[in-house]
C-alpha cells in the first residue's frame, strides 16, 4: 500500500521515477545488510529472550486489534 501511495504521488506530481527509485532502492538495500549483519550478532546474544519479547509483541498487537474491532 505504501508504494502504491508513493507510485500514485509521483505520478501526480509529474515527477520523473529513475531519481526516486534509485535512491529508495539504494536506501533499502543499506538498511537490508545493516539488518542483517547486525541481527546474526544481536541473535547470538539475546536469542530467545528477543523471541520471546517479539511474540509477547504480536500478541498483544493482535489483541489490542482484537478488542478495537469488537468495541468499535
């Protein structure tokens, strides 16, 4: 949805999309690797307990949607 909304505003604008798009891409694939690199180091260290957080994360995520949708 994000990049349609990008890809729509572009459009709009007239806005020639090689500029955009390198740059986007180029942008992406640094935060990637970043990502990467760093997330094999930070899993050797705090493996399951950043797990556990994620999964305790989601859940409530999913409850709060839960309790939203049927209050609202």
């Amino acid at each position: 949805i994000d990049a349609l909304a990008v890809g729509l505003s572009l459009a709009m604008l007239q806005v020639r999309i090689w500029l955009p798009s390198v740059v986007i891409g180029l942008v992406a694939a640094a935060f990637s690797i970043i990502g990467h690199r760093s997330g094999g180091r930070l899993g050797l260290r705090f493996g399951q307990r950043a797990e556990l957080g994620g999964g305790l994360l989601l859940v409530g995520i999913g409850v709060k949607i839960l309790v939203d949708h049927l209050s609202g």
